[in-house]
C-alpha cells in the first residue's frame, strides 16, 4: 500500500513502532514519519491497515535532529538541532498523543553553533555529544540517570580534540565517538549488547558510567565525518574528509621461535625483536596481514589470498618470496619448511618457494581447516574433525600414528587456532560457535597424542565470563600452558583505553595433566596487550601503544617474571626446574611430590621467595610450609599469627605483611573482607587519606579511632590545626585538643578555641581552669556561655552573692543548682530560703528535716505534701503528736491510710475532714473504712452518698434496704454493682436479684426489672414487667426467645389489647405465640373476634366466614368438654354467613330467589332467641339482611317495597343508620310521600264528581 504526506514538506525521518493494541496483531506495521513544514516538525502515522494521521507537532521552531522508538513504554522520541529532548506517549484507550517530558540536552547550539550528535543507545538511553566538547552523555530513559563518558587521557591531552562523530554498534554492542583530531574511541557496556531495562540493575550505583568499558582506540588522518559500522561487529567504515577508512577489529598476531619474537604493529608492518633486549627491526608489506610466521632465519606473513616470506639474515629483511593461498588456511613455517596447504594436499616447500614434497589426503580425511608445527610434528585439522599427523624428525616428513585420529569436539563448534607443545605431546585447541563467525567459545581443548583424548577447561563463569583469545606452550616444559583471556563481565572497573586493556586481559597459567587440565594461577598483566610466548620462570608480552615503540626507541616485547617465579627468576636452571615440578605437583594435588621437589632447596631467600609465591597463588599448606623452613623470626611470628584468624586470605594478607609485599596484603585484606586489618596496614603505611576513605565506606566501627590516629600523628608532626580537626572528627576534641595545646603552652590559642567551638564541656572545662586560677570574672562567663548553672551557684555563693545565685536558680529551674543553693544557704543559717529551694530541688527530705528542727509547720506540711509516702507518714505521727490532727489526718490520708486518718476524725470529730476523705474514696479503697463511712453519711442524711459507699463495701442488701426505704431511685448502674458475680450461691444470688428487680418494679423501673428477672430466671414475671412499660417490640422480643408457653400466652394476651387490626404483624405474632403455646381455645376466640370486627366495622362477610373457619380449625384441636357446643355454633353461624353471602351472589343473575332467601333469613333471624332489637346477632346482622333487600328494591324500582321494609324496621326497633345510608332511606320515604299526596288528590277529585252528579 501507499500515501502520501498528510502536510506539505519533506519528510525528515521515518521509524517502525507499534500503536495501542498492536501487541497482539503481528500482521500489522506502524510506520512514524516526521515532515518538515517551516520551522517546525510534524509527526505522522501510518499503518499496515490504511489510518492515517497525524500525532503531534513540536513545539521547539528547529528541524528535527533524530526521532527513535522506546519499545519498551510504547513511546517516541525526539530531538531537536537546537537540543530540545521530547517524549511523547499514547493516551488511554487510543485518545491522542501527549507530551510526557520535555528538556534540554547538554551541548545543544543555534544554527551558528558546532554540531549536536544523537544515537539511540541498546533499548532505553540516548547519547548526544557537541561539537565543542570532548565527552559524550547519556540519559537513561527507565532508570532517570544521565551521566557522561570521557574520552581516554591521551586524547583529551590534545587541547583541540572535540567529538565530531557519534555511532552505535547493536552486532558488537559498543558506543563509538570520533574526534576532529582523527582518533576514535569506543566503549563497551558490561551487560553487552543488549541494554534493555532488565539490565538497568545498576541504576542504584553511584554513577552509571563504571559500568561502560573504555576500549582500545585507533587513529585515522584528519577529522572524522562519519562512523557507520558494517555488518556485525568487526567492520567499521570511517569517513575522514575525502578518505573512506575501511577498519576491521581482530587481534595483533605474535609468534616466538627461539629467542626471536614476531608482533604485528600493524595492517601492514610487523617488529621482529629478540627476547635478550637487541634493537626492534620492522618489516613493511603490501600485505592485509591476518597472520604469521617465524623461524630463526625467516619470516612469513600472509593475508586471505596471498603470502609472503621474508629473510631475516639480510639487513634490511628481503622478500625470499610470495605465493598465492587458494584457500583460507593459513601457511606454516616451522625451521627450514614452508607448509602450505593445495586443496587436498599439503606441500612442503624449501626457503627459496620450490616444492620439496606433497602429501595428499585422502577421501575419508577430508579437506585440511588448520595447521600446526612444532620441531618433530606437522598437525593437521580437517573438515571431518580429524587430527593428521607427520613426524618432522628425519629428513622427510612422514606420516605418523596412520590415519586420521576423529576428535570428539562437539558438532556445534568450529577450530580456529591450534597450538602444540614443544615435544608434540599434546595440542590444544580453541574454537568457536558455527552459527557465528564472532561468537567464541569460553572453553579450550587439549589433545593428548599418547592416549587420544580430549580434555576441557571452562574459563565462564556467574561473575566474570573469560573468552580465550590465545593460547601458547612453554618452550621447555611439555605440560605448562599459558592462556590469554579477556574479561568480558564486571570485572574491569578501568577508565583509561591503556588500563582498560590491562584490566579486560589476564594469563591463565595451566598444567595439562594426564587427569585434566589444571589451573595454577591467573596472572593479571600490566600495560601490555597481549602474550608472546612462555619460558618458565618468564612471560613474554608486548605493548604497541606507546609513542617511544612507534618511534624505534622502546622495545616491543617485554620480559615478565610469572607469579610463582617471583624473586626466583635469577636461579640456576636445576632449580627452575624442580619449582616448576613443585608447582605442577601443587597444582594437581600432590602434596607429597611437591615437597620432595623442593627438599634440597636450603636457601632462605629462595624460601621467602617461594612464600611469596604461594601466597599470590592462594596456597594456604604452601604458605606455612614456607614459613616453617625459612628461619626467621618475624616469620615464626607470622606462623603464630597464621592460625588466629579466620578469613583464610586474612591469614595469606598477615603472612604477606611480613614479608614486604604490603599491596599484595591490602589486596588479600579487601578479598578476605577484613576491612580493619586494610585499615591498620594503611595507617602503618601512612596512607591516611585511603585509611580514612576505607574507614567510612567499610569499616565505620573504627572512623573515629582512625581519625584519632591521624590526629596523633598530626600532633606527632607539629600540625596543630589538621590535629584539631581530626580530634574533631573521632569526638575526643573535648579532651585532647586542650590536653595538647596546654602542653603545648599556647594557652591564647587554646582560649580561642574555645569560644570558636562554644561547646558546654569545653566551656565548662575553661570555666574551672580559669577558677582554679582565680579569674572568677572569665570563669562565671564561661559558666554563664556553657549555661551550667550548678557551676555559677557554686562560684556565686563562694562570693557570697546569694541574691545573683537566687536569681540563677529561678531563672534556669535546675534541680541541681537549686540544691546546691540550698546547702549554701543552710550552711549560712538562712533557714526558711533554705527550706524553699529544698522544695525547688526537689529534695523533700532535706526541707522536712530543716522544717523540723525549727518549728516551721506550715512550711512542714507543704514540704510533707510534696516528698514520699515514708516521709508523709513520719511528718504525720510529728503532726499527731503536737495534736495537730487535721494536719496529721491529711498527710495520713495522702500516704494511703485511710482508716488512721478516719478513726483520727471521729476520735476529734473532724467532720469536715471526714467528708473530704470519704468523698475521696474509690472501689480500692478497704471495704471497712467505706462502711464506717457510709454510716456517717446516712446519720447525716446523705443518703446516695451512703448508698454509694456502701455498695462499694459490697453491703448490697443494706444498700438495697437504704434505696426502699428513703426513696433512692436504682439506676442500671447501681443495680449491676450490686448484682452478684456468678461465682456467688445460686440461691443467693436468685434472692438479691429477684429484691433488686422487685425494687425496680415498685419504683416503675420496668426495663431494669424485666431484665434483673430473666437474670433470676423468673421469666414470667420479667414478661410481665414488660407488659408494664408497653414496649410492644420488646415483648414480642422477649417472648420470641423466651420459648415458654405461659410467656407465649400472656404476650399474645397483652397484644390483643392493641389495635392488632391496623396492623397485622401485631396480629401475625399473636397467631405464632397461641400457636406456640398451642393455646387453640384462646386462638380460636381471637379468630371468632377477628370475624365479629370484620362484620361489625367493615360488613365484611367474606373476610369474617375466613376468620371463622379458622377458629373452627383450631376449636377442633381443642381438649375441652365444650368443643361439641363450641364446634355447632361455629358451624351454624359459617352456614348463616354462607347463606347471606349466597344471596349477595343471586342478586346478579336470580334477583327473586336472593329476594326470597333474604326474607327466608329475616324471619330465621326474626325468630332466633338471641334477637333482641338491634342487638347484635351471633350469625349475621338482621340489619344487614334488610339493608341489602332495601338496597335492591330502591334501585330497581320497588320504593314501595323498600318502604314496607324500613317500615318493618321500624316495628322491630332495628335502626335502619348503622345499615343503610341516609340518602337511600330519604329516597325512598320522599317517594312513598308522592304516591301518598297523588292518591289524595285523586281521591278529592273523585268526590267532587260525585258531588256534582248528585246535585245535578
């Protein structure tokens, strides 16, 4: 599909995304496009599925500089050239775009300014650089952190360097930066190339940048314009003006052959040095050189398609001659032979290019992939993964062990380099994974020629992944191994290229056992960039990044002595060799062999030598060895030492202090996580500031003992002012600082500061230095500034100035001072102020005593009041004895004997006091004193006070007795205090419950004594106290749960009483409690009045012939002798209420028969004993029989009928109101009255033609 551009102008940048809801539709493409319209940029999107629109427009009124998709939040982002930072995110349920952040990037100009850079970073950070600076930043977008990378040292030297290009390797994972002086730097993250925000882990570090590994740089003629890497990880095309720099990333290649050493300087030249130091000779080529050769007296260099070989005998080296490869196999050159593979075939070649000799593979063996030479054999590697050898003894190569040996490497895996020992014994190998040519594998392979197998080492690891990058045999010795590794996990922490090289590279030194291959140690190395060769007791390695190498003044191949060699490198070579075998035997586990390889050393040196050795290597029995064969004194203290820690590499640090070797012991220190022995040991260095710095980060429990030290050592060294500071800081300052400058006699500056630090102690130090002087003037200052009233109240009244003390004392409310005070004053004979700031400070018993001795009573009794309940009852029995007994009765009673202070008040009639006391008492007080108490109070009349302490004596029926007979009213709280606990006697606590409930009924506390009942288990009664209060709810309540049939029958009763027809739950729960009770007679009752309210209130027959049919149920259930008559009645009256209800229906459709039943029940009804009048009839109403026939006869024309009715009535005294209504009954009479009048006037005409008739 296709479209156009929503705005008009060139579209900018465009990028795949995904929109809301795209996560699960794979088939479907978002495409993010920015439009350029003005000076503004527009952001559109588009779709697999046709939309089209546009997001969002930026705000910032510059070209967009680079737009980038941050996966993991669905959002966008943008940059602007003039460094606006933009993310934008989707709205909920698809609703539009809006802007989530906005800010400024660093290094960000105008359109005059240098250049911004950006490049999207793995999956969550954005890096920008500036033309015109020389770091690069980063924002990590998830984590919120910004940081910068710096260029490498070198670089940043050059005062004009600025990064002029920025780019990003996803294959490789590396960041790189190219500056306007033509070098580029490269860094590479720890986490490797996938940086997504499960690799954020360390945002919590102080600065993210550790994290990034500074990589070795190289360097092109003039700027650089552009980085673009190619496919992977190893190609990179670097613009630099009009020069297109094609780079490729791959290892510097070495070889040794006797004391010669080949290194690669670069593409197209290499340095040829001997190991014993000579001058460095270079041989130049036209070549790509990917690898190479090296004899005594030649060398061989070759590329993909084309080798060279060059003699080395002549000054300069001249080219002996070139060849072409066919293959990619490298060539190889082992003494006076050139091997060089044709296909199938291997052809051995003179020095001068002629073909001495030719083997060919056969079919079975396949194509060679590798070779490998050493003095005696030629190996090599097929395609089919199978080992060919030819022995190089005699003059002819010859095959040796017959065909092709098959190795068991696994199938996934591809050779790359193979290397074989000096006696060609066994060739170790290292490969990598088929489905990458850049991924290699973490483990190398040695194959043992005797007995045909393979062994393993691992160099990965959870913590730091090692990647062999080569690997070399010793010159010498057949089973010693040495392997180069880089780093490639979080074990580099480096910053600088050189030191990054140094710190991402360590030597693996291996023994290849008949059991397996065993690693002897891993040796760091230091400024170099890689292995040479292996010659115990030294390592070769080189180093081409110095400018003195690329100028002819500086060696190229550098002499390391190996760990274990260490301080032995200069023995004899009998001696070399049996600390060789000591180590092998080491290394596998032999302990026994390992010490006879060494039993005829006798020299110390080489001893301590050994020691050191062992304790790089970690070899804690080598260690104590070593120290018990070395005799020497501070040696056998180590070995004392030895045992007495626990970290085993605490134990190695100590043992290595005594031997010298201190950054050996600081580095066992911080591995062994004893930060205090590191910290000791920097002191004893005086490496101070790093002693401190570990102080604070690790070992924080020593921080102000390390500070103390070094401020002993400033003191040491006459630096008065760093001393004081870092007394300061371990906060002895209160102490030694003025100790060290009064011995120091410089009492000005000590006075000084003391009032610079205004501290309390050293103030109040000042302040007694100065008195012990006689300057009372500086000293109350001193005091005065160090607020320490105890000391101005002392040195005030030894002046006798007790108004100023005084004045101190009110003003500060120290105890302390007011006390010191206080003696002062006494001991001056200044009693009553003495008394009082006693009482200030709170020392009660000191006034009490002086308050004594001098009859100061009132002064006594406040002292008294105030101190303990001892002292209270002391000064009270004082009090008691001068007959002061309303004093006494008081402090007895604040001292907690009550019952003294009471039998004192009626002893003396103290009434009052009496009163106080007992209104003071409470539930703890003793049960005796509140009865002797309460009999006061209601002798007095106090009724309810007497109530109330009575109860609390637990008196309840004397209480109860108290409330009957003055009137009291219980309250519900008054009645639970004096309710027994459940532990009382059943019967006893029946009694006083059923008193306090009968109580409550008399006093109409119905509530209280329905519930005083049911406590007693009289439910009964407590029903009917409920009745009582007429809480209707309760009732039906309580006799809901009560579950008793009197209290069914009694609360049915009482809601009988109600107008139960107004409300039928009221006549609901008295049908449920008759039918609890089973109290049918009384159920039956209530449904034959339910059936008379229906016809007397409502004449509703229908609802009361129900009722009654009910109570006809329910009488037949009954066991009582008149159910037979109750039984006929009942059913006489439903056939009466049937019968009328009948003729109701008849009026419809049979008006005659209605009629004729109807007087058929009058006359029934007429005739029935029970019919008085009006009165009302057990069947149906008579009233109720007339109403309804005169009803009819009135609206169907029969007013003479409905008259005779009424009239008949009227006979039988039955009031026609209370059945037919008013209107009816005046309808009906003003009609009779008509007919009456008409016949009358009908009649008077009749006369008087009669009359008339007569007369004529």
């Amino acid at each position: 599909m296709h479209f156009a551009a929503a705005s008009p102008g060139p579209v900018t940048h465009i990028l795949f995304g995904s929109s809301s809801g795209a996560e699960s539709d794979t088939d479907k493409a978002t495409v993010y496009y920015s439009v350029t319209v003005g000076d503004s940029s527009h952001i559109h999107c588009a779709d697999t599925d046709g939309h089209h629109s546009e997001t969002f427009c930026l705000e910032s009124q510059a070209a967009l500089l680079g737009l980038f998709w941050h996966a993991a939040k669905s959002q966008l982002v943008s940059v602007a050239k003039t460094g606006d930072f933009y993310i934008h995110g989707e709205e909920e349920e698809g609703r539009g775009w809006q802007q989530i952040v906005k800010m400024k990037i660093g290094g960000g100009a105008g359109p005059e300014g240098p250049a911004l850079m950006v490049a999207w970073v793995g999956d969550q950070t954005l890096a920008s650089a500036s033309g015109r600076d020389d770091v690069v930043r980063l924002y990590d977008l998830d984590t919120e952190d910004n940081y910068i990378l710096r260029l490498d040292d070198d670089i940043r030297s050059e005062m004009s360097a600025t990064i002029s290009s920025l780019s990003w390797s996803v294959a490789a994972g590396i960041l790189s930066a190219g500056t306007s002086t033509g070098r580029m730097a490269f860094w590479k993250h720890e986490q490797g190339m996938a940086l997504s925000s499960s690799s954020s882990a360390h945002h919590m570090d102080a600065d993210p940048s550790v994290h990034w590994l500074l990589q070795r740089g190289m360097t092109v003629a003039g700027r650089v314009n552009n980085v673009v890497w190619g496919h992977g990880d190893s190609v990179l095309a670097v613009q630099s003006g009009t020069t297109i720099h094609i780079c490729q990333r791959g290892l510097l290649q070495r070889r040794c052959c006797g004391l010669l050493a080949a290194v690669q300087l670069s593409a197209h030249e290499v340095a040829i040095e001997s190991m014993q130091g000579s001058n460095t000779l270079q041989v130049a080529s036209g070549l790509q050189i990917r690898g190479l050769g090296l004899s005594e007296t030649h060398l061989l260099l070759h590329s993909n398609t084309a080798a060279e070989l060059y003699d080395l005998t002549v000054a300069p080296a001249r080219m002996a001659f070139a060849f072409t490869c066919l293959q990619r196999l490298a060539p190889v050159l082992q003494g006076h032979f050139l091997f060089r593979a044709e296909g199938a075939s291997i052809e051995v070649c003179s020095m001068a290019g002629a073909v001495e000799q030719t083997f060919v593979l056969s079919e079975g063996d396949g194509k060679p992939t590798n070779m490998e030479a050493c003095s005696q054999f030629l190996f090599v590697f097929t395609d089919t993964s199978r080992l060919c050898m030819w022995s190089l003894s005699g003059r002819e190569a010859k095959p040796y062990g017959g065909a092709g040996r098959v190795l068991d490497l696994p199938p996934d895996l591809l050779l790359i380099s193979m290397r074989c020992n000096c006696d060609g014994s066994k060739v170790s190998m290292l490969t990598r994974q088929a489905s990458s040519s850049q991924q290699q594998s973490q483990e190398l392979f040695v194959y043992d020629v005797q007995t045909g197998t393979i062994s393993i080492c691992s160099f990965g690891d959870e913590g730091a992944l090692r990647c062999p990058q080569q690997h070399f045999w010793d010159a010498e010795h057949p089973l010693l191994l040495a392997c180069e590794l880089a780093k490639t996990g979080n074990a580099q922490k480096k910053r600088t290229a050189a030191a990054a090289e140094a710190a991402g590279l360590e030597v693996a030194m291996l023994f290849a056992t008949p059991q397996g291959i065993v690693l002897q140690e891993c040796q760091p190395t230091e400024a170099c960039q890689g292995v040479v060769a292996v010659a115990a007791p030294f390592l070769y390695t080189f180093d081409t990044t110095s400018e003195a190498v690329k100028s002819h003044q500086r060696q190229v191949v550098h002499q390391t002595v190996m760990h274990t060699f260490i301080g032995m490198q200069d023995v004899d070579r009998q001696t070399s060799r049996a600390l060789l075998d000591f180590s092998y035997h080491l290394a596998i586990g032999d302990m026994n062999e390992a010490y006879k390889a060494v039993k005829l050393v006798k020299t110390a040196g080489l001893w301590r030598s050994l020691c050191l050795s062992a304790v790089r290597s970690r070899r804690h029995q080598v260690v104590q060895f070593c120290l018990d064969n070395m005799e020497d004194v501070q040696c056998a203290q180590a070995a004392r030492e030895f045992g007495r820690v626990a970290e085993p590499d605490a134990r190695l640090g100590l043992v290595a202090m005594q031997l010298g070797q201190l950054e050996e012991a600081k580095k066992l220190f911080t591995c062994a996580a004893r930060p205090d022995l590191l910290n000791k040991l920097l002191q004893a260095c005086g490496e101070w500031d790093e002693a401190l710095r570990v102080a604070d980060k690790h070992d924080r429990i020593n921080l102000k003992a390390t500070h103390f030290r070094l401020a002993q050592h400033h003191e040491g060294m006459g630096d008065f002012a760093a001393a004081m500071k870092h007394y300061q800081l371990s906060d002895t300052h209160r102490q030694e600082v003025p100790r060290m400058l009064f011995e120091a006699e410089q009492i000005a500056q000590l006075a000084t500061y003391v009032t610079e630090m205004n501290d309390p102690e050293l103030l109040c130090w000042w302040g007694r230095y100065n008195e012990s002087l006689g300057q009372f003037d500086t000293a109350l200052e001193a005091y005065q500034q160090a607020n320490d009233t105890v000391a101005l109240v002392r040195l005030h009244c030894h002046q006798e100035d007790f108004v100023a003390a005084c004045d101190v004392v009110e003003k500060s409310d120290s105890a302390a001072a007011a006390f010191m005070l206080a003696r002062q004053l006494e001991a001056t004979e200044q009693v009553a102020e003495a008394v009082h700031y006693f009482g200030k400070a709170q020392r009660t018993n000191h006034g009490v005593r002086l308050a004594k001795q001098h009859g100061m009573d009132s002064e006594l009794l406040e002292q008294a009041l105030k101190s303990s309940p001892l002292l209270m009852l002391d000064t009270a029995e004082y009090f008691e004895q001068r007959r002061e007994l309303d004093k006494a009765v008081l402090l007895y009673q604040k001292a907690g004997k009550q019952r003294r202070a009471l039998e004192l008040c009626f002893s003396a009639q103290l009434f009052d006091t009496l009163a106080s006391i007992a209104n003071n008492l409470t539930a703890k007080s003793d049960p005796a004193v509140m009865a002797r108490c309460a009999d006061f109070f209601l002798e007095h009349g106090e009724h309810e006070k007497g109530v109330q302490l009575l109860m609390q004596a637990c008196q309840f029926s004397r209480a109860l007795d108290v409330c009957n007979h003055n009137s009291i009213t219980l309250t519900e709280t008054m009645a639970e205090a004096m309710t027994p606990g459940q532990g009382t006697e059943a019967k006893e606590r029946e009694g006083m419950l059923r008193r306090i409930a009968k109580l409550a009924k008399q006093q109409g506390s119905f509530h209280l004594a329905c519930k005083k009942y049911t406590q007693a288990g009289d439910k009964v009664k407590a029903l009917k106290c409920l009745i009582r209060s007429g809480d209707t709810d309760k009732i039906i309540f309580f006799a809901g749960v009560s579950r008793h049939a009197e209290i069914y029958t009694l609360a049915a009763n009482y809601l009988q009483t109600l107008d139960w027809h107004a409300r039928p739950d009221l006549a609901q729960s008295i049908t449920t409690f008759y039918s609890k009770a089973k109290a049918w007679d009384s159920l039956a009752l209530f449904f034959e009045a339910c059936a008379q309210i229906e016809i007397d209130d409502f004449r509703d027959y229908q609802k009361a012939l129900q009722a009654l049919q009910e109570a006809l149920k329910y009488v037949q259930k009954s066991q009582k002798s008149s159910k037979q008559a109750v039984t006929e009645s009942l059913t006489g009256r439903i056939a009466a209420i049937t019968a009328f209800l009948q003729a109701q229906q008849l009026f419809g459709s049979d008006a005659a028969s209605a009629v004729q039943m109807c007087n058929g029940l009058i006359v029934e009804l007429s005739s029935d004993d029970s019919t008085e009048g009006d009165v009302v009839d057990a069947r149906v109403r008579i009233g109720d029989v007339y109403a309804l026939l005169v009803e009819y006869w009135a609206t169907h024309d029969g007013m003479q009928q409905a008259h005779q009715l009424l009239e008949r009535m009227r006979i039988t005294k039955v009031p026609s109101g209370p059945y037919i209504e008013a209107n009816t009954v005046e309808a009906v009479y003003q009609v009779r009255t008509c007919l009456w009048c008409c016949t009358r006037q009908r009649q008077g005409n009749l006369l008087n033609k009669a009359t008339i008739v007569c007369l004529a």
